[in-house]
C-alpha cells in the first residue's frame, strides 16, 4: 500500500499497544491559567466531515484540505479546564484576523477562543498568536500532506510519521484519534511556555486503539 510505505519510511513504526480509553475530565468555570501544559489538536478535514457529515466549506468537494488546525487545548495532568470565562463569547475582529489562515473557519475559532482560550489567561488576540506560535513548532510530514486515494493503516504509523519528521517529538507526546475506525485528528502535547514537546500520559492513553483505520483521501 502506497501510504502505508510512505509512513513506514517518514518514521519507524511504534507498536500500538491495547489500552482502555478513558475519558477527559472536563471542569468548567475553572479558574484562569491554571494548567499544565497544551495539547495542539490538528485534525484530518476528510475524517472529520465523514464521521460529522458537516456540510460546512472546509467538508465541500474541491476544499483540498488536509490537516487544519482544531485548537490549542489547555490541558491539566488530568483533566482539563474549559469555559472559563462567562463574558467570553465576544470577540473582537481585530482578534479573528489574528486566526487567519489557522482554521478552516472563523466560527470554529471563535468557539475554540470561548472554550479552551478563555482558560489560558491570555486575551483573544493572545490565545492565536499562541496559537500559531504552537502550530508553526509542528512539521505535517510529507507523506501526509495530501493523499488522493482511501488508505488503511494503523495508529501507531501515523504517529511514527509525525515522530520521524519533528526531532524531540516521543510516542508518549502524541495521540491518534479516531471514530467509526475512521482518522480524524493527530494532538501533540506541548509545553506551557510553547517552546517543545512534553509527555502527556492521560493524552496518550485516549488515544485510538482500534487495529488498523480508514483515512479518507483529501476532497
């Protein structure tokens, strides 16, 4: 298999060992800043629509897209914050040009800033700038970039590809999610300061599980 070839030689391939998947735990109204660490969360736009049906821009036919920017996730150890501030809903334009080019649409930045921005302690503006500061530390490998065919793979060879192409970057850094057995995101756990990888073990372990999985070909 084509893409399967290609990861294998982006990366070694990690062995995927089974794990029950457990659940996030989600605290809202937490107070602001107090976290851990980030998880940049890079979603595979033709799993997403599959499994979402949206019939959004980024999932029409021709949009091209491959990974596209889901959020910048303030994360604890375990768990992690959200909605943290209730008059966080407004948001400037000033601070959406800030996410130009970062996600496939304004909408989803807005509700990515109202969820997981309001709990960095940052302003909008701030949160994507860190944002793109967190997005530029990350390299998509090549054998990843666009792919025109339906593939089957396993989990632990998408991540390999991301560990073969980011020096510092470790198995226990990065998750694969899926649903449906279906590709849908790659998240990367970064430290707080922006500057490199970091382990994130509650992260990994929710990561798929599930054998080998579809990634859909780019539209």
């Amino acid at each position: 298999m084509i893409l399967r070839r290609c990861l294998a030689f982006a990366g070694a391939c990690l062995l995927s060992l089974p794990s029950a998947a457990q659940s996030p735990r989600e605290t809202r109204g937490a107070p602001m800043g107090q976290f851990d660490f980030y998880v940049l969360a890079l979603s595979w736009s033709p799993g997403f629509c599959e499994n979402s049906g949206s019939r959004s821009q980024q999932c029409s036919s021709g949009s091209g897209l491959g990974f596209v920017t889901h959020g910048l996730w303030p994360q604890r150890e375990q768990g992690y914050p959200s909605f943290c501030e209730p008059g966080g809903r407004f948001v400037p334009q000033t601070s959406i040009a800030e996410s130009q080019g970062l996600f496939p649409d304004d909408n989803l930045a807005r509700y990515q800033w109202r969820k997981h921005g309001t709990c960095t302690g940052e302003t909008p503006s701030g949160y994507f700038r860190a944002v793109r500061r967190a997005r530029d530390l990350v390299r998509i490998p090549d054998s990843l970039k666009v792919l025109d065919s339906r593939s089957k793979v396993l989990p632990s060879e998408i991540e390999g590809a991301f560990i073969g192409s980011n020096p510092g970057l470790r198995a226990d850094m990065i998750s694969v999610s899926c649903g449906r057995r279906i590709f849908q995101e790659v998240r990367i756990c970064l430290d707080k300061d922006l500057r490199g990888f970091r382990q994130c073990p509650e992260v990994d372990r929710d990561g798929c599980r599930s054998g080998e999985i579809t990634v859909p070909a780019v539209r």
